[in-house]
C-alpha cells in the first residue's frame, strides 16, 4: 500500500515539473514574422507632374524589416537603406529636356531580417514624371499680325506687274527664369513657325526662321520682317497666316513653347 502511494506522488511531481518546464521553454521562443511593407510619398501622382524646376518631397517607408531605395539620376536622397520606418528626403533637380520626362519611379526593395525573426521579400514603386524645361518660359500679352502692301513693280524692259509684298510683326511678353549660363548651357536653339495656307502649297506647310537666345530674355519682345513674301498680281490676296509658334531646342529635341491662331490682317 505504502508503496503504490509512493509510487503515485512521484508520478504527480514529475509532471507537475514537465509542466513548468514546457512552460519556462516556452517563454524563451520567438516567433517568426512576415515581413511588412508601406511606401507614400508627397510626389505628384500621375498624369500630375513634378515641376520643371525640381523640388523636395518626402518618401515615407514603414516596415518591420531592411530596405534599400533606387532612384533616377537627377534625385538625390538623403539616405538610400535603413532598417524599420524612415523619413526619406528627396530632391529633384531642374530638368534640362524639352519635354516631359515620364516612366520615372523610385524603387524600393524590402527584404526580412533574420536576426529579428523577419521573413519576406517584395519591391514597392513610386511612378512619377517632370515637366519640360519648355515650362520655364510664360509668353503673355501676345500680338500676331500678317500685313499685306499692294505694289506695282516697273521692270527695266518696259513691263510691270502688280504685286503683294507681305511681311509680319508679332510683340510677345516673355517671363524666363533661367539665368544666363542655364540658357547657354540647355538651349541650343529657338524658332519661329509661321503657319500659313497659300495656293499652290498644301494646308500645314509652314516656314521656318531661326532667332536668337536673345529673344528669350526677359521682357518685351517684337519679331517683324517687312518682307517676309512676295505674290504676284492678286494671289497674295488668300495667303492666310493661320497660326504662329515658338520653339525652344535642347539636345534632346524641339518643344513649342507658345503658339497662338490670333492673328489679325492688316492691308495697305
């Protein structure tokens, strides 16, 4: 009898001790996590545009794991990997293209970190894109004018005929807050489209005329030539100067920078 009873209590206290055991075990283990990840940022969303002229935004990253950022030339951020949560400062420089630059994005790699009983990986964008360096220059207070002199032309044989000699004189206002070696160093060239339907020539041809850097500064401008065309007899009478542009070129290409169809006929 007194035996079985022994037998019993040593039985109780072995599993009593199994029991603690199992639970002093217990508190020492960590469980695994799967790894978090979260990316905003203050970046325009598409089809909005970051300004030409660049700016600084903010890239916020939560996680519970590393991460590691990549991103386009002309940003530059004050920390590119970390681990956990992070204010990122970006900052994006002027673009010097005449045109937008789209299909940019800031690219994020998150990736667990073993010692903290992190598993996962996965890459998160940021899509965004630029306006052109076009954007800098604000054309205002624009006047287009196509003008047209009837004249009579004595040739030395004794002939004459009657003729149109047509010119034009466009003032413009232009605001440009590029400095002078920005101008240089971006702009290689600037144009004038003249738009005009005459017969004899299909609709849409244009002329083309090349203008200086000058023309670009900023302030008032006046662009006129008193002979611009000469149509015999009465064919001047339908040149139609329907649209006038002007255009800026980087070594990327040509981007209008303002274009207009007011344009009023003036007749002598």
């Amino acid at each position: 009898m007194k035996r079985n009873l022994k037998r019993k209590w040593l039985l109780l206290l072995f599993v009593v001790t199994g029991v603690f055991g199992l639970t002093a075990c217990s508190d020492d283990y960590e469980p695994w996590e799967l790894l978090t990840a979260e990316m905003t940022s203050t970046l325009p969303e598409q089809p909005n545009l970051v300004p030409w002229d660049g700016g600084t935004f903010t890239i916020n990253v939560k996680t519970n794991g590393a991460w590691d950022m990549v991103v386009p030339d002309w940003m530059s951020v004050d920390q590119k990997e970390g681990h956990g949560d992070a204010v990122v400062n970006a900052t994006i420089m002027r673009n010097q293209i005449a045109k937008e630059i789209f299909n940019s994005e800031v690219i994020v790699n998150f990736i667990g970190v073993e010692q903290n009983n992190v598993v996962g990986k996965t890459t998160k964008t940021i899509p965004f894109g630029q306006e052109g360096v076009e954007k800098a220059f604000k054309i205002t207070d624009c006047n287009a004018k196509l003008t047209k002199e009837y004249k009579r032309r004595e040739e030395t044989n004794g002939s004459s005929y009657n003729y149109y000699q047509c010119g034009y004189k466009i003032t413009y206002n232009i605001e440009n807050p590029l400095t002078d070696k920005e101008l240089d160093d971006i702009i290689t060239g600037v144009y004038l489209y003249l738009y005009i339907d005459t017969p004899g020539y299909p609709s849409n041809f244009h002329d083309t005329y090349y203008l200086s850097k000058t023309d670009l500064a900023k302030g008032k401008h006046v662009l006129e030539k008193s002979n611009w065309r000469m149509y015999r007899d009465n064919y001047g009478d339908y040149l139609y100067l329907y649209e006038i542009a002007i255009a800026v070129q980087t070594k990327y290409g040509a981007k209008v920078i303002y274009r207009t169809s007011d344009i009023q006929t003036e007749k002598k």
